[in-house]
C-alpha cells in the first residue's frame, strides 16, 4: 500500500511555476515582503540576539546571510535565526487553514537554500506555494482537534511545509522527498503552553532547521519511514488520536482551488500581535472612531470571540511585554485609548500604562454564543451614561484577519516600519521592490545584497 507520506510527496512534485495563477503569484510576493520586514524588526529583538550568543549557534562561515546582518553562516543556522527573527514579533501572516503562520515556516528556510543551490525567483515562487498547500492541506486533515489539544500548528504542521519547498529547490525525488516527510513527523514540535515567551519564536526556526535538515539528509540517502504518519505509533495517532483525523482531507483537492490564493484564508497582519485578538481590535477601533470612544466614558466591555480564539489570548494581567501580544484585554484597551496597536505598544514598560491598566480592568472576554465562525467576534461597550455599543463580525473577509484586507501602500507603511529597525531607510525602497517581483530574480544573490546593511550601519548581531 502506497504511504501517506508517498502520496502527499506526488502532489508536492505534481506542479510546475506555470500551473500558479497570477493571484498566487501576487500572494506570494506580498507574503516574502512581509515576512522579510517583520524578520528584519524580529532580528533585533531579545530573543534572536539571545540566541546568537549561545556557543555554536551560526558560529561557522557559510553562504547563507542572517537577515539585516554581515553575517554568513550554514544554512541550517540562517534557517534557524531568521525564522526565529519572522517570528519574533508576533507579526507574520496567518492562515486559517492552517491555524497559524504559514510564511514564516517558508520564507526563512527558502531564502538560504536558494542561495546553496544558486536557484531563481520562479524556484522559490514555486517552491513557497507547493510549500502552502502541503502544510494547509495536512492541517485540513487533524484540525481543529489538534490545535484545541494544544499543539503550535505553525511549528507541528509547519514544518511539512518547509520540508516540500526544500524538496522543490532541492530536486529531490518522491520517495525522498517522502523519506524526508517521515523524518520531519519524528522532529515536529511545539506546545502552545510557551505562548507570550520567546520559546513560541524558537519553535518556529528550529521546526524550520529540522525540516530543511530533514530534507538535505534525505537527498544524502539518511533513511526514515515514509509511514510515519499513518503508523499506529505514528504523527497521526500520537499527536491527534484515533479517530480525531481525516487523512483523505489531506489528500483531496490540491490546488483546486490554491490554499494562498484563498482557500487557505491568509491573511497580513496590521496588528504586531496574536491573530486572535486582530477581529476584535477591529471591533474595538470601529467602536471608538465611529462613537469618539474614551477611556473615561466606558462602564465595561465585553469581548466575545469565537471560543477558539481565547484559551491562549484571555490573560487579564499580562506582566511581560511579549505576554502583552497574547492578552486581548491589553490589545482591545490598547484599540480604544490609542486608535491603534503598534509594535511601540508592545516594548519597555508599555503594558504597565495606568490608563490602560484601568481601562483593562473593566474588560471581560468569554466565547460568544453562537458565532459561525473561528474568526468572528463581537465588541459590546456599556458607557457610563448608559448607552450600549456593539460590533460584530462574523467572519473576515481573505487576507485581513482584522477584517479589511491590507493594500499596497499598507503593506508598503508595515515594511518600512519594520525594516528600518535594521537596515537604513534609504535602502529600503529597492529592497521592497524587489520582494513584491520576486519572480523575476534571475538570482537570490540579487535580494541577498539588499538585505545587509551598508558598511559602517550594521548592528551589532
């Protein structure tokens, strides 16, 4: 009997560059640009900075660049560091079929396999939408069972993502790209239990080290068993359970319609926090500009997101800036008093703010009744002189999970923000350019020069 693992690698080899749509393509260029901005915010935090000093870690000359740097190491450590940089902030794109970060599980391994194997724009288009699909299809299969259990699907599900966009640049065959898939479902990992630390980052680039390492050691001819997900000691049965998946789920319907190009509802992130408090901020901002909301006039507020979204984002008391992305009453209080959330709301001592602090003691978030979908919400404000305000939305429409999707020039505002933390603002430009026509590079060398930064402006990394 044909494995799953065999099945899953046919289709990941059943397409070529000119089977992609132009609205995949657009996705696509819009997602490398995303996520490299945020990677360049992400690099400079505590997190990647810790981790760079821990003996061995990118210690080695090689020929892959960490982002926003001079330094060039092997590529499994520039896998490592830049995706733990994508996800360092919380502000990488999201997608619901999935249940997590799609791109950040991509980007950051695609980039310095391109720069080993010499490879173009189209190959790493190619390789970021078979990479998509694989981990969207497969989620299809185990959720939401598994994410409501606890797993990081970013990481748990990510990574078979990763896996399939190196097999594709990799040219592997399918029955290693197979064996590589088996290998990958003995190395994923990643609890939801470290939410609002700096070990949710690292799940995401160690999951993506192990998938592009599971992938180099499957072309050296490393074996593993392409029946690991169906063994009955296998992904399936220890991660999700008996009778809690549908593996025909995981194989029906590969690129009919695209999982990017909207099946899988991507989505940008405008907010530099978890995706599940976006629907509601969006709420709360609609709230307070329409009615001129302030901080003073507010009785208490009731936030009723889909019951999905609140065991990791209900933390009423949030004491560390990255706990901060994972409260919805500081993101909802933050909304109102602000008329936005931005990536300065989430440093320092900013949670602490006493006007915040009181505004969040009025909040109260629990599951709505009787919402449709994951991704709705509804925002009820009571004031102090006895008006009732709400906001409901019941879903969100493809690739704004705050519920408007993000245009050019928003995208354009969120990238240079970002990117500035690293690199000078003067480069930035081109370095945007060439993201958002990515597959045009007859070379990633042509976007790896973009993004060190000119002699004498590097921080230290």
């Amino acid at each position: 009997m044909t494995t799953l693992a065999t099945q899953i690698a046919e289709r990941i080899h059943a397409i070529g560059y000119e089977d992609i749509p132009a609205a995949e393509r657009d996705w696509t260029a819009s997602a490398f640009a995303d996520t490299v901005g945020v990677a360049l915010a992400g690099i400079v935090e505590d997190g990647p900075r810790i981790m760079l000093r821990v003996p061995g870690v990118a210690a080695a000359e090689g020929p892959a660049l960490i982002h926003g740097t001079n330094r060039r190491t092997s590529v499994l450590d520039a896998a490592l560091v830049n995706g733990v940089a994508a996800h360092a902030l919380d502000f990488d794109d999201v997608a619901g079929s999935l249940g997590g970060h799609p791109s950040a599980m991509l980007v950051p391994a695609l980039i310095p396999l391109a720069e080993m194997q010499g490879s173009n724009g189209r190959d790493l288009v190619l390789a970021y939408v078979v990479g998509f699909e694989t981990a969207c299809r497969i989620a299809r299969g185990v959720h939401f069972h598994h994410y409501e259990k606890g797993w990081h699907p970013t990481a748990t599900l990510g990574i078979f993502g990763t896996v399939a966009g190196a097999a594709r640049l990799l040219h592997l065959s399918i029955d290693q790209t197979a064996v590589a898939l088996g290998m990958a479902a003995s190395f994923a990992s990643g609890l939801k239990a470290n939410f609002g630390t700096m070990t949710k980052p690292l799940h995401v680039g160690h999951s993506i080290r192990n998938g592009v390492f599971a992938a180099l050691m499957a072309r050296e001819g490393f074996t593993a068993n392409p029946g690991a997900f169906e063994h009955k000691q296998g992904f399936l049965d220890v991660f999700n359970g008996p009778g809690t998946y549908e593996t025909a789920r995981m194989l029906d319907e590969w690129y009919a319609p695209f999982e990017c190009g909207g099946a899988g509802d991507p989505g940008l992130k405008p907010y530099p926090c978890c995706g599940s408090t976006h629907p509601s901020i969006g709420r709360m901002l609609d709230l307070a500009r329409h009615h001129d909301l302030k901080a003073e006039q507010i009785a208490h507020i009731t936030v009723m997101p889909h019951a999905r979204r609140l065991p990791h984002t209900n933390n009423p008391d949030p004491r560390t800036p990255l706990g901060a992305k994972f409260s919805i009453q500081y993101c909802v209080a933050r909304a109102l008093v602000d008329r936005s959330v931005k990536l300065s709301h989430f440093e320092g001592d900013a949670h602490f703010d006493p006007t915040i602090r009181a505004l969040m003691a009025k909040i109260t978030a629990k599951p709505h009744p009787d919402m449709p979908e994951d991704w709705g919400t509804e925002v009820i404000v009571e004031t102090r002189d006895g008006r009732r305000l709400a906001s409901r939305l019941d879903d969100y429409p493809s690739r704004g999970p705050a519920g408007d999707p993000m245009t050019h020039a928003e995208l354009w505002s969120k990238f240079a923000d970002c990117a500035e933390r690293s690199l000078p603002r003067s480069t930035l430009s081109p370095l945007f350019d060439t993201l958002m026509s990515i597959a045009s590079l007859d070379s990633v060398q042509e976007l790896t020069a973009l993004l060190s930064p000119p002699t004498g402006t590097a921080r230290a990394a």
